[in-house]
C-alpha cells in the first residue's frame, strides 16, 4: 500500500465516522509558544480548551487531518530505522464529542480491519499520585474486551503527553505497537485523552514545578497521532521507514559509497 493510499485511507476512515477533514495547518504556528509546529494537535489547542468552537468551525466535534509537522528533540537519533525532524502526523480529534471507548474503538478498527495489521501490544499509563491521575484501567477493560490481551503499564516520561508549548492541554496515552519487517515493536499510534490543562512546560511537569498543578478540563477530548512514515514501514514489510516509497527514490540517487546513516539523514532534511 503506498503512503498516497494510506493518507486517503485514514481520512476517508474518519470522514464516514462524521469527522470533518481539516487541511494540514503551516509549519509556522498561531501558537506563540511553540517555533514550530510539532504535532497535530497543535492547530487545535483552543478547541479544547474552549477558546474555539468546533461546531461552528468545522460543523462538527470531531476533526481528522495529515499534519506536516516538525520536532528537534529526536534530531540526534536520526538515521536510525525510525526517527525523523520533519514527518506527517495522521490524527483523529474529538473537542467533547467521544472519549476513550470510542477513541479506542477506531484505532483497532483502522489498524486491524482498515490496514489488515496484527497488533503486538499497547500500553497504557501506570498512573503517578503526585500528580492525582490514577492508573488507567478504562483503557485497559476496552482494549481486553476489543481482545487485545498484552496490555503494558509505563509511566509519565512515555505514556502523558503534552503540554505543548509553555501550557496547553494534555493527559494520559495509550500507544498502539506493531512490528516491521525486521520483527521489531514499532509504536505507530499515539492516543491521547485530553483530560487536564497545565500551566507551564511538560519540564516542569516532569520535575513536579512547586504551585503548579493539573486542573481538569471543563470538557475532556481525544487526540491522536499516528506517523504517517512509521506505519507506511509496517505496511509496506519495510526494516526502516527509509525503505519506503516515502524515501526509496531519494536514496537511490546518493551515492552507494556513502554510508547508509548519511543517506537517512540526507533524506530527512
């Protein structure tokens, strides 16, 4: 299956599931705390925090869309068979309209049924009291009763994301691994329940910043992220993302005395 076919697939997925398709938002963001657009979410942030109106934007509380995005917190790993700066997020949002059982829902029926994928195993947040969130049990009953039995506890470095920026929406995660062509545990999809707001930075929230704290959100949401170049891998039977169709060409015109990680890096940038 070719990426172009993957990106139709996902949307046309979430489009028949009454989800309004929103265009990929530009890499330079609305958002004053970030540099860049890092994640799907981003155009998004007011939308669930109550700034926005979903229905009378998008006519409907739920969004999908394939966001470029771009980070630099994985730059050093890049060459590996998996990390990238610049990629294309696939997401699925829902600004109070569905919550986890459906988020859930929708993730094994794209990745089982949609894309014809075994899944290895997910994970779910093991829960931090310091914080007041609680281990995620929910998460865990709907995926045993979708028959997904390899349930993993991690904890808040892997499994909370966000916030993004300086403060911003953010909550406990549930991650979908599937393996690629070399057999490795690849984490393709990233499902987040937007459940709190906080005030200052995912460092501070790491290193529990004194007078800052978690406070529920006046209505809770989903967002989700999936690497468009992460499942084409899976997909396509490839070792590396760099065997795709996404990156094949590219690479094929460097030349074959080069070393295989200045080929990826290459391609990357």
């Amino acid at each position: 299956m070719q990426s172009t076919d993957i990106r139709t697939r996902f949307l046309n997925f979430f489009k028949e599931r009454a989800h309004a398709v929103v265009p990929s938002s530009s890499l330079i963001p609305s958002d004053p705390s970030v540099l860049l657009t890092t994640a799907g979410m981003q155009q998004f942030k007011p939308y669930f925090t109550g700034e926005a109106d979903a229905i009378r934007d998008f006519g409907s509380r739920s969004a999908a869309s394939v966001q470029k995005s771009f980070r630099t917190s994985d730059i050093d790993e890049v060459g590996d068979e998996r990390h990238l700066t610049f990629f294309e997020m696939l997401g699925n949002f829902s600004f109070g309209g569905y919550f986890k059982r459906e988020a859930i829902t929708f993730a094994y029926e794209f990745i089982t049924r949609e894309m014809g994928l075994p899944i290895s195993y997910v994970t779910i947040f093991k829960g931090r009291e310091d914080i007041g969130v609680p281990r995620d049990t929910e998460s865990e009953q709907i995926w045993n009763s979708l028959g997904v039995t390899d349930v993993r506890e991690e904890g808040i470095a892997d499994v909370f994301w966000g916030p993004t920026g300086s403060a911003g929406p953010c909550g406990p995660t549930t991650e979908i691994y599937c393996q690629n062509a070399a057999g490795q545990d690849i984490e393709v999809w990233n499902v987040v329940f937007n459940q709190f707001f906080y005030a200052g930075t995912r460092e501070e929230l790491l290193a529990g910043a004194t007078g800052k704290k978690l406070e529920p959100l006046a209505t809770p949401g989903v967002d989700t992220g999936m690497g468009l170049e992460r499942l084409a891998m899976v997909a396509q039977k490839t070792r590396t993302i760099f065997e795709t169709d996404l990156f094949a060409s590219t690479i094929a015109l460097l030349p074959s005395t080069m070393p295989e990680r200045d080929k990826r890096i290459i391609a990357d940038h």
